[in-house]
C-alpha cells in the first residue's frame, strides 16, 4: 500500500532535522519522548506496509532518532579537468577532452556544454558586477561534481541526509541558484507565519507545507527566501523527491546536498514494466522511513499533491498551479495525524517558473534541456487549515470531506499565488498586497 495514488506521482517533503552543523544546537527543537506503542499501533492498521521490518542495511535507533545516510563513500575529486580551469575556453575544452578520452558520454558533454551558455547568459542578464567571474567559479565546480558522479555514480538511499563534508554539497546548490534571482523583485507572503511554524516545530509538533511545485529549483528557492529571517527552516529541508532528480546526472548533484525521501513517480512507473516491482517495493521503505521522521516529531514537509510540476497553459502560455490530487492529500494528512503528534497544515504558493522552466510537456526520458534565467521569484504562506473545521458541514461520505479540504487548500495556493504574481509579473511589488496576503522583503535582499 502506498501513500501515492495512480494519478499523483511525485510529492516533495522538507523536514528540520537536529543534525545539521549549520544549526546552533539551541536554535534546534526539544527532543521527543518515544512514542508507546498503543499510540503508534493505529498507523500499522491503515498504512500495514508500515508494519514491514526495516531494510537489512538499515541503522538502528529509535523513531525519533532514525536519520539515515547513504551508506556509499563519497571520494573527492580526483580530477583536475574542471576544478582547475581559469576561463571559459579551459571548461569548454575540458568537457571536448574528456568526450575523445571516452571518459564523458557524449549526451552528457552535449548537455553541460548547453547548460553553460544557459546559465551564462542569465547571470550576465542579472547585470551583477563580476558576472562572469561568477559564472566560471560556479560552473567549474558543477562540471567537476557531474564530472565525479559520471565516474563514480552515487546510489541514493531511500532516506537520504544533505551531505555537507568533506563537500558541502548544499551550499554549493544555494550559490548556483542565488545569481538566477532577482532578489529586488522577489517577495515573501505572511513572512511572520514561517516563525509561528517554528515555535511549533520547537514544540515537537510536525508542520506540513501544502504546495504547488514548478521547477527544479524550487527547494533553492524557498531557502533563500527564507534565510534571513527563518535560517532554521531554510537549513533543514528534507524532500521526498522523484526518481529523476536522482538519477539525471547534472542533477544529482544538487539533489544531494539536500535530505530526500527518495520515491518513484507515479507518472513514470511503468516506463519499464521490468522494473515496476522493483519501484513500489522502494516507494514502500520511503514511505516507512516518513512515518518514522514523523514519529519523532519536529518535522517540516513540504508536499506538491498535484504530483508534479506546474505547466503553463497550452493557450494563453499562462503559468498556474497545477490541480491537486484529493486522495495523496488525504493519505498525507491520515499520515501525520497517525504520527500520534500534534500535526499543523498550511497552505503554500511558490512562484519561480522563469528561474528554470519544465518542459511543456511530461518527458518520458532522463535528461530534459535546463533553461535558466534571471527573474524575480516568490513564496507565500496562509494560515494553518484545521481538516475538521473546514469539513464540519461535509458530512458523509468521507471523500466528500477530503475533496473539500484538498480544494480549500487549493483555493488558498491560488489565492496567494495571484497575489505573487502581481507583485513579480505585474510590476506592483509590495502594493499587490491583500489583506490576507502580507508581502515583504527582507532587507538583504535591497542591499
């Protein structure tokens, strides 16, 4: 049994973690007293794949402590190719070398060489001081990192921690994105609700970000949004990402330096039959390694139920949020109330398509194009939706009651979405302010 209905693939999850060196240890949540099992046995009843014993190669440790990292070493770089150039020529013809030496397949070559002049031409775009310096630094030590992956591929575990040392692979996906925004142009909603989620997460309670989701780019952006004023939420993200974003190699490595739950799409489970047992059967110990963060309480998650990425409209070329999926909602929600914690759900709206756009339509093969730019972005956040008081008038059946929450949370991303938009696309900045929609901007990002 799986959390993930047929129509909804791939959801994204961020939970704090108390294991992140970036974070003062009393900034962190209290610890959280393990939970009896009286309290904990209802999950097993409605989710029993929860009930499996864990994977023979998993670490020990109670449900509020669990935090596994992929058991496979991760070597430096041996190579100089790209980590020692000092132009843009030295890259270029690094990636030529390394295609004649066979050591580069040549889809791979076409594709960085692709997305160095993308991304050169957005940064130079951004008219920062310096942009081609910045380009050069942060390209080489991406071309170096894909570079490594394609020579020692990493294998992701089905909980995956953001690995810092002796890289710091999270740092290093937060400065390749931060030239893309125009931070002058960006905006945060209801900013003083982010705090209020800290306080519950120092609590022991669990918070969960109901999301519409649009690019890759989506956990850089939500952390730099957030990283002035709510570092200890920016800091500890933990996702539940989709196979692609572990397996396509000038992605992987931004992927690591972030906490995945590591599942497979809905959408492309059956791309290869073959392989359709062997995918559920991983969907299943992620989804037993979320029902144990969860138990531990403290956690964030950030969950895009539309199950994928949000595309423009084949007409009017308008971007929107994608529709959710009731059912992926609902099991969410069963999910964190089993936890046997108090559970939080808000409604969030992010805007940052222009940083790096999808594809216009599903790709059934790894390896789409990435094209990048310059832009301002933004995210927003509504108060929490209580599932009962919002369905109290529903009555029965029950999916009467979920498909009113599902479109109330929707209604709410929407709401706050078109206020976002305004203020980025529209030209209005902060007077696309709403009542219930507050936009600001933190003072780094005027500077």
């Amino acid at each position: 049994m799986s959390i993930f209905s047929p129509s909804s693939p791939t959801l994204f999850f961020f939970s704090t973690t108390n294991t992140n060196p970036r974070v003062s240890p009393s900034s962190l949540p209290s610890a959280v007293t393990s939970l009896s099992s009286s309290r904990v046995r209802p999950i097993f009843r409605r989710f029993p794949c929860l009930a499996l014993s864990p994977p023979a190669n998993a670490a020990h440790g109670t449900a509020e402590t669990v935090h596994r990292r992929s058991t496979q070493p991760l070597s430096g770089s041996d190579s100089r190719t790209f980590i020692d150039a000092r132009s843009e020529q030295d890259l270029l013809s690094g990636i030529q070398r390394e295609l004649e030496a066979g050591t580069l397949p040549k889809p791979i070559a076409q594709a960085m060489e692709e997305l160095y002049q993308n991304y050169k031409n957005a940064v130079l775009q951004s008219g920062a001081p310096h942009a081609e310096d910045i380009v050069l630094s942060n390209m080489r030590v991406a071309f170096d990192r894909m570079f490594l992956d394609v020579k020692e591929p990493f294998v992701f575990s089905p909980y995956h921690e953001a690995i810092l040392e002796p890289f710091n692979y999270y740092m290093f996906g937060q400065n390749y994105i931060r030239p893309l925004v125009n931070f002058r142009e960006s905006y945060v909603g209801n900013v003083s609700v982010f705090s209020v989620m800290e306080e519950q997460l120092k609590q022991g309670d669990n918070v969960v970000l109901i999301s519409n989701h649009q690019t890759e780019a989506d956990p850089a952006v939500i952390a730099l949004m957030l990283e002035t004023t709510n570092p200890h939420i920016s800091e500890n993200i933990i996702y539940v990402a989709g196979d692609r974003v572990i397996t396509d190699p000038l992605c992987k490595p931004f992927s690591m330096g972030r906490n995945l739950l590591c599942v497979y799409s809905k959408k492309h489970m059956n791309d290869d039959p073959e392989l359709a047992d062997m995918k559920k059967r991983s969907n299943t110990r992620s989804l037993k390694e979320m029902a144990l963060l969860l138990r531990g309480g403290s956690k964030i998650i950030w969950i895009a139920p539309s199950g994928g990425r949000d595309r423009p409209d084949p007409i009017t070329n308008q971007w929107f949020p994608a529709p959710f999926d009731a059912t992926s909602l609902d099991n969410m929600r069963r999910l964190v109330d089993h936890a046997g914690l108090v559970g939080h759900i808000y409604p969030l709206a992010i805007l940052c398509h222009d940083i790096m756009p999808p594809p216009l339509q599903v790709e059934k093969e790894i390896g789409e194009k990435r094209l990048v730019s310059f832009h301002g972005t933004g995210i927003s956040v509504a108060p929490e939706l209580n599932f009962q008081e919002v369905t109290a008038s529903c009555g029965s059946p029950r999916r009467f009651a979920k498909a009113a929450y599902s479109q109330a949370l929707y209604d709410s991303v929407c709401e706050q979405y078109k206020v976002l938009h305004s203020a980025v696309h529209g030209g209005k900045g902060l007077e696309a302010s709403t009542p219930s929609v507050s936009l600001s901007q933190p003072l780094q990002f005027l500077d």
